[in-house]
C-alpha cells in the first residue's frame, strides 16, 4: 500500500531534502507555505511512497531538518549536547494512486 508523506520544512532545508530525495528515487511535489507563530517561510513537500520506502523518506527529512546543537550551562561544568528539529511530519494511507 502507498503512503502520503506531508512534511512542511523550513525553506532553507527544503533543496537538500529534494536532493536527498531524488537521490534516491524518488519526486516530490510542493508548495511555499507559512505558518506558526512568526508566520515563517516555509516548503510542504508531499511524497507518495510504497510502505517499505517509508522510513528512508522519513530518515531523510530527520536527517535533513534536524541540528546538533551543544550548549554550555553555567549550572552544570560538562556541555550538553541536543538535538533541535525543524519539520512537521504528517503520514496517511493512500487509498488510490494514478498517474496520468
């Protein structure tokens, strides 16, 4: 069974996370979108996939959308190390899939 992927990335992401994805295969449509409280610039790609290529497309986003980020505390001597994520990730399933 298919799958729709709608993920919404900020705009500076989005060219790696197509990249990423044709490298592999696979095409996406999207559409400029803002959105949240500062009303930032952002893409929402929508991508059908086959159920087994699901977690690679949704490896690639995390991949792609999310920043390590290290952190000094003055509470505490060792730094700590975090990870911050940028998209939104919505999945359904695909009933009908045509191409024309």
């Amino acid at each position: 069974m298919k799958k729709m992927v709608m993920a919404v990335v900020p705009r500076d992401e989005a060219e790696n996370v197509l990249s990423a994805l044709v490298d592999i295969g696979h095409t996406a449509t999207f559409t400029e979108s803002r959105g949240g409280m500062l009303r930032q610039s952002q893409m929402t790609l929508y991508i059908a996939v086959e159920a087994d290529d699901l977690e690679k497309v949704l490896g690639i986003v995390r991949k792609h959308c999310r920043v390590e980020v290290t952190v000094e505390s003055e509470e505490n001597a060792e730094p700590v190390t975090t990870d911050i994520g940028f998209a939104v990730v919505f999945v359904w399933n695909l009933d009908r899939f045509e191409k024309y």
